[in-house]
C-alpha cells in the first residue's frame, strides 16, 4: 500500500489517542459505522500497541496506522502490532529507512521547506504537515504549492470541522487528520453514538 491512497477512504484520519484498551474496539466500531475506515492510533498511550492489536483482529473493515512514531523501535512495534502504516511527526532518514526494510509505509512529518526536500529526495511525495495550523496552515500549504507542485500533504494539528473543507479545497491536500472525531470527553464516557455521529460529519466534507 502507498499512503497516498489512504485518501481515497474519506477526506479525514482521525487522530486517536487510546488510554483505555477497553475503548479500542468500541472507539473503532463508532468510527467505521459513521464511514470513517482509516484510524490513526497514536503512540502516546502505554496500551496504544495493544489497542492496535486488537483494533486489528477485530475490526477487519478498519484500516489501522500508528501514529507518533520517532524511533525505529516506535516502526518495529508498530509492524509487530499489525499497523498497515505508519505516521512520525517528523522526518529522519533512519526512520525512512526503517518503515521501507520492514514495508511498513510511511507518512512523514514535515513544517518546513527544507523538511520537504530531505523526505521528498528520499522518496516521499505525501507529507504530513504538522503542527499544520501552527506553522502557517492554509497560507504555507499555498506557499508549498510552487516549488512543491509534485508533492501532497495531510495537515494535522489545529484543524477542526470548520476549517477542514478550506484546508481540503487546497489542491495539494487530498486529507486531512484530525483529533476534534475522537474528543477525550465522549470517550470516557462511552458516548460512542455520538463519536459515529462525528464521524458521519466527517466523512461528507
């Protein structure tokens, strides 16, 4: 699988932080009933390697990623979990290097131009952009657009369900990733209706 068609399952991955492995399943469930299939578990959370197991095994309509990757230990376990890609803030070469000898595919993290020309010399041509809001959001992915005409971006962080469809009318932005579909609130408390009803909004910008 290239990253780039991760785009082709909706316009939003959402960012999903598990703390619980209790919520995993139920979290996965929500999301794919309100016709969001590419979940981004993040790497943030001791249990997130075993959410992603489980998310796995049990929800075979999900497509799971890992998300937070920054060590090639981070690519390993992710592998080992059962992650069908793989998400860094960042960009290294060792990293890159890491996710193609073990074929697990890659979305790097860029927010600068040069960041862009060491991930995009070494092969990746879909980048996240992160923090996208942060770093200059809309006007720098237009900025992006000249010298990088070749290149796609997913801008995470910032982004809500308000600015989501500006971002997505950029050219150069055929997703984008989010963490307003999995709010901690309704996660613990089970309000996992309410988490498909977030992700059906997402789903139809």
């Amino acid at each position: 699988m290239k990253t780039i068609e991760l785009a082709e399952y909706g316009p939003v991955i959402p960012v999903i932080v598990i703390n619980h492995i209790d919520e995993a399943i139920p979290l996965a469930e929500a999301l794919i009933e309100g016709g969001i299939r590419v979940l981004e578990v993040t790497l943030r959370t001791e249990c997130a390697l075993k959410a992603i197991e489980a998310i796995t095994k049990n929800v075979p309509q999900a497509i799971v990623g890992a998300g937070t990757l920054r060590t090639s230990a981070d690519a390993t376990n992710a592998k080992l979990a059962g992650s069908q890609f793989a998400v860094s803030p960042g960009y290294t070469s060792e990293m890159g290097a890491i996710c193609r000898e073990i074929d697990l595919p890659l979305l790097p993290g860029v927010s600068t131009g040069s960041e862009v020309m060491v991930a995009n010399n070494e092969g990746y041509k879909f980048l996240k952009l992160f923090p996208a809001v942060a770093v200059g959001g809309i006007s720098l992915l237009k900025g992006f657009s000249g010298p990088f005409s070749d290149v796609k971006f997913c801008p995470t962080g910032g982004i809500t369900v308000d600015s989501a469809k500006d971002f997505l009318s950029l050219p150069n932005v055929p997703v984008c990733g989010g963490t307003w579909l999995t709010p901690k609130a309704l996660v613990e408390k089970e309000k996992w209706a309410d988490i498909t009803k977030l992700a059906k909004e997402a789903s139809t910008i």
